[in-house]
C-alpha cells in the first residue's frame, strides 16, 4: 500500500493548481485537448450526468446503486470529498485505494504537463485542480471498464470539466439560488448555466423546481432543442406514497417504465425520495433491459445506499446528526427531515459557513428547530465567516440569548455535547442532540473529530499537510456573444460577493482538517460525545 506521504504528495501536487472558480478560464479548452491526447476514453461507456443546486450527490449514489445490482461494472465521480480526496473516484462502489490513486496520477500526469505547457504557450490558464480530476476519472471509468459512469457535476453545468461527457441521461435536481457570482443571480441565469448538460437524443429527467414558472420554460427549451425526452417529477415520474420508518422511509415510486412498490430507503427526508426517483429514472436509461426495472433489485440497492454528510446521524447518545448543506434550499429540507424524524425537546446547534453564503436566510430556515446556536470556524480559513461575524448575524436571528461563539469548531462540537448532556436528566440521549452544519467542510471536520481515535494526519506540521489557497474570480472572457454577456453581468456584481470562491468543490485541506487542536483535545472531544459509533 502507498504511504501517506505517496498520496499526500499526489494531493499537494494536484490541489495546488490553480481553482476552477476563477472566471477567466469557464470553457472547456483543456478539458477537450487532453481527451484528445489519452484517445477520447469519454466515449467508451454510457453516462448519467447530474446537476442541480442540491441533491446531486445523493442521486449519483442512488443511480450507481441501482446499476450496479443490475450487473453493471460502475464508475462514480462525486464532489467535494469529505476526507480524502480519493473519496471523489469509485470503481463498484469502492473509492480508489491510496496506491491506485497514485498509479493513476502517474499515468496522466504527462498528459496534464503537456495541456499546461500549451496554454502557457498561448498565455491561457493551466489546467485547473478539478479539470484534472474529472480527466483522472475519465481514464480510470474506461481503463477499468465500466459499463456506465454515474457523474456529479462540479457546479453549474454549461462550463464544468464534466461536460465533455455526452449523457445518455441529464438529470437537472432543484435550481435556486446559489453560486451567483459564477452562475448568475437570478434562478432564470442560473438554470441557463444548468441546462447545458442536456444533450442531443439524451432523456432529461427533471426534479421539482421551487421556482418552476421560472425555470421550467427555461429546461422545457432546451430539451426541445436538443430533441431530449422529458421525464418530469410530477408529470412523466412521480413518488407515489412515502412513509417514515426507523432509519429512513419506505416509498412507492411511478416512473416511465412502471411502479416500484414499498421499496426501503435508507435516508431521511422527503427530498431524498424525490432523488431516489430521478435515480431510478435515469438509471431505466442506461441499464439495458425492456420496461420496468426488477423490484427488489430496486430495494436492495436504495436499502443500502449511504450519504455521509448529509442529514447523517454519527452518535446515538447523544445523537449527533452532521449535514453538509450550505444554501436555504439544503436549511429546508434539514429542518424538514429533522422535524418529520425525531422528537428533540432539546436541539444545540453548532454551525461554521462560508463567507459567500446567505447565511442570514439559512440561520433563519433552522431558528424554529434550534434552542441554542454555537457559531465557530471549519478549517478552511481563507473562505470561512469569522466566528466573531457569524455570531453577529445569528444574534439577529436568534436573539443574543441564544448565540455562543466559540471559534474553534472542537471546543463548540464539545460545549455542545456538555450542553445536552447537562439536560439529559436519564442519560440515554432521548429527545437531545447536537446538529452540526453549514458547510461540508464543517461536516468534513466534525467527522473526523468524531471518529473513535486521533487521525494520523493530526501528527504532522501544517507545513506537512495540503492547503488549498482560495482564489478571487476574474472578469469572465469575451470571446462569443455569450460570454460577453455573462461577462457584463459579472462586472455589475457586488465585489463582496464576487471576491470569495464558491463552496460547491470543497477541496478542502484533509491534512490540515484538525490543524486547530492537537491529540489531548481531539481525545476530549471524543471522550465528550462518547456514545455509540455513527449509523
């Protein structure tokens, strides 16, 4: 097996490059001339490419899931990773081990040299940390190969890496407002952005849209234009029924091909049965059978399905539920799982976002379901709110009563967990718990700090670990009346809001994620949520 410093060096190497963020370099040039140079692999397997402002992470797993029951060998491309940038690259389900990481660096890395040597030829941007990412799993899906490649995109859709990939089915989850100084800032600009993934003969499958008479004329269009079969949530498709059950729910699906019934899910939230539908939707596109899909294949793939990160419970006692969504559209649908799943009398927040985000309108989405609020910091220190800022805005939102700041995110998880454990008379954890959330960074360091024992990476100097430096977007080019007026709508952007990146790719430092404490106080963390281990 490699050793940490192997992939660590692999990591450094590639998150040091410039961000995808920066406006200046939304086309998909190097994307194009390095598939180019490693044999167009893209057009070896069948695709299902997600997009939308929430939910894409849960559908590509649930859509892998159901194709690989099926028999299909599958490739998974998800964002941000949690933890470990190998998170990101999954071949049947398993990520990629540290040495087949590192062997696939090798194998493109002069690939790479050769693209960046090109474009420094012509004075264009090298390629960018997640170009070369979406290339690595591009070559891997067909080195391995697999039958079909289940692809999240990065953020947007027109311009992202992964739209060299020619779909089979685009799937477009809820469009709302989020990454506006690279997408727009209205939901109509912002769906433009999306509809890109939608290509000529695919099936677009359409989630609910919470501003449907602005968008849905928008997607209607382009499916139209690319001579796209619509499956709309609520027309073509539909979640029949839906029940709660311990750890999830159990659903009746409709879609195009027939009606799934009684099948287990193993999440929470209405919004999940919502992308479990549109993963079974587009997985009825690419697994190659006539009409209805076999129901308990169905089932025992959605049974099985985990999201870390998402509405995830790590402890029982007290209970602990991390959540890695940032935007008003990801507050609602928590409050709502939350609400509909569990009986908290007593619910302390502990809550770090990115600077970027509408956290006044997201704080106030959880305000009914949260007693107290601890506001703290991730270790992403370049876009993170200051701890001192963030309070501010919650003690507009929830009175000063009812705020504590504490910036390191250790010391609030564990003031949180004291704080339950103080009002927890029986001792066994029912009706009190902790929610961490904000960012998926947050999630990210809270479940590390939660694990059972001291990550390795905690031993090492902050010089050792990798740190990805966050970067400000340039004016976007102009080269086609498009990006022209992209262009011009950037220039009459707010600067604050265009001066930090945006939170959709955290790549964040996986070897600097608990660079705030040391050991003894990562124990004290621990030995303060003591409890059962993570669901």
């Amino acid at each position: 097996m490699a050793d940490k410093s192997s992939i660590h060096d692999v990591e450094r190497d590639i998150m040091s490059r410039p961000s995808e963020r920066n406006t200046t370099n939304l086309d998909l040039k190097r994307m194009k001339m390095i598939l180019d140079l490693l044999g167009n692999p893209q057009d070896s397997f069948r695709v299902i490419h997600i997009t939308g402002t929430n939910g894409k992470g849960s559908t590509a797993r649930m859509a892998e899931a159901i194709c690989r029951a099926y028999g299909m060998r599958t490739g998974l491309y998800t964002s941000p990773h949690l933890e470990h940038v190998n998170e990101r690259i999954a071949i049947d389900g398993q990520r990629l081990s540290d040495d087949d990481f590192v062997d696939l660096w090798d194998q493109v890395k002069d690939f790479v040299a050769l693209v960046d040597k090109k474009m420094d030829e012509e004075g264009a941007p090298r390629m960018s940390f997640f170009e070369v990412l979406t290339a690595m799993a591009i070559w891997k899906f067909a080195d391995a190969p697999v039958d079909v490649a289940i692809v999240e995109v990065g953020m947007g859709g027109r311009w992202d890496a992964t739209n060299v990939l020619d779909a089979d089915a685009a799937v477009i989850g809820p469009i709302d407002m989020d990454h506006m100084a690279w997408l727009g800032d209205t939901v109509e600009q912002i769906a433009q952005e999306k509809v890109g993934i939608i290509k000529q003969g695919s099936t677009a499958i359409i989630g609910r849209q919470p501003h449907e008479d602005e968008v849905m004329p928008i997607i209607e269009q382009a499916a139209a234009e690319n001579h796209a079969t619509l499956v709309r949530d609520g027309v073509e498709a539909e979640v029949v029924t839906r029940v709660p059950a311990v750890g999830g729910q159990v659903i009746t699906l409709h879609t195009p091909n027939g009606t799934y019934a009684d099948v287990p899910l193993d999440k929470f939230g209405e919004h999940q049965a919502h992308n479990a539908l549109a993963a079974l939707c587009a997985a009825e596109v690419v697994i190659p059978v006539t009409g209805a899909l076999d129901g308990d294949l169905v089932a025992e793939a959605l049974s099985s399905v985990k999201i870390p990160g998402l509405i995830e419970q790590v402890r029982n006692s007290p209970t602990i539920i991390i959540d890695g969504g940032h935007n008003v559209n990801a507050a609602e649908a928590l409050r709502a799982a939350i609400e509909e799943n569990y009986d908290f009398t007593q619910l302390v927040a502990v809550v770090a976002m990115m600077e970027d985000k509408q956290v006044e309108e997201y704080l106030g989405v959880l305000e009914p379901i949260v007693s107290e609020l601890i506001v703290t910091e991730n270790s992403w220190r370049d876009r993170v709110m200051p701890a001192d800022k963030l309070a501010k805005i919650a003690r507009g939102v929830f009175g000063p009563e009812r705020v504590t700041c504490i910036p390191s995110l250790p010391d609030a998880i564990q003031e949180a967990v004291n704080r339950v454990d103080a009002d927890d008379e029986l001792g066994v954890g029912y009706g009190h718990g902790v929610l961490i959330c904000g960012s998926f960074v947050t999630a990210g360091d809270a479940r590390m700090l939660l694990k059972e024992s001291i990550h390795p990476d905690l031993q090492k100097t902050k010089e050792e670990r990798v740190h990805q430096v966050a970067v400000t977007p340039e004016a976007r080019g102009a080269s086609d009346a498009a990006s022209a007026d992209v262009a011009s709508a950037d220039a009459e952007m707010d600067a604050a809001e265009r001066e930090y990146e945006s939170d959709e790719d955290t790549d964040f430092d996986v070897f600097d994620v608990r660079g705030i404490i040391g050991a003894d106080d990562a124990d004290d963390a621990d030995d303060g949520a003591d409890g059962a281990a993570g669901n």
